[in-house]
C-alpha cells in the first residue's frame, strides 16, 4: 500500500477558528478593496488549508445573500427531507412486500 495514493483525512476546524477566517477575509477585502489572494494570505496566517478557507467564504456568502446558492439552512433541510424519503420508500417496500405475501396466503389456491 503507497502513501501516495492514500487520501488524507479532512481536517475538522473548530466553528469559532471558521468564524473568525471568514470575517478576516471579510474584512481585509474591505479595507484593502483586494479580492484575489486574500482568501490565501489569510489561510497561511492561520495555518488553514486554501481551499477550506474558501469553501467557508463562499458558503457565508451564500448565507449571507450576497451570492446565489444553497444556504446552509437550506442544505440541511434537504438532506432531513431526502433521509425521510428514503425511509418512506423502504417502509413503502416493505408494506409492499407484505401485502403480496399475505394476499398469496389468502388466496385460498394450492401452491405449486
């Protein structure tokens, strides 16, 4: 087995590390009127990886409405109503299922 085919392990960030980089980025953007390679000065400030840094950013821009997309509430909400479809479905199956057995049962006709 290579390490070099091995994927390395997401790293979870604390929420409040999250906060804060996003309203760095925030805020340097601001006073500086930059928008590119903040995102990256700030990750290497906090010793956070590029590209979750701009994932976070994204997605509070989302939050915030000031970028089209899925917010996070939203997202959420999604992912419980697809869980509870899939466990309908197989409930569903599963009443299915039963019916046809107990309707052979029933049927009162010698079985092949």
């Amino acid at each position: 087995m290579g390490d070099s085919k091995q994927r390395r392990r997401p790293q979870k960030y604390p929420v409040e590390l999250r906060e804060r980089a996003v309203r760095m980025v925030f805020e340097v953007r601001e006073q500086t009127g930059e928008k590119h390679g903040v995102i990256t000065r700030v990750a290497r400030e906090l010793g956070v990886g590029t590209e979750s840094l701009r994932n976070w950013v994204h997605q509070a821009e989302v939050d915030s409405g000031r970028r089209a997309g899925t917010s996070s509430v939203d997202g959420e909400r999604i992912a419980a109503l697809e869980k509870e479809n899939r466990e309908l479905r197989r409930a569903n199956d599963i009443l299915k299922a039963a019916s046809v057995f107990f309707a052979t049962e029933l049927d009162g006709r010698p079985k092949k």
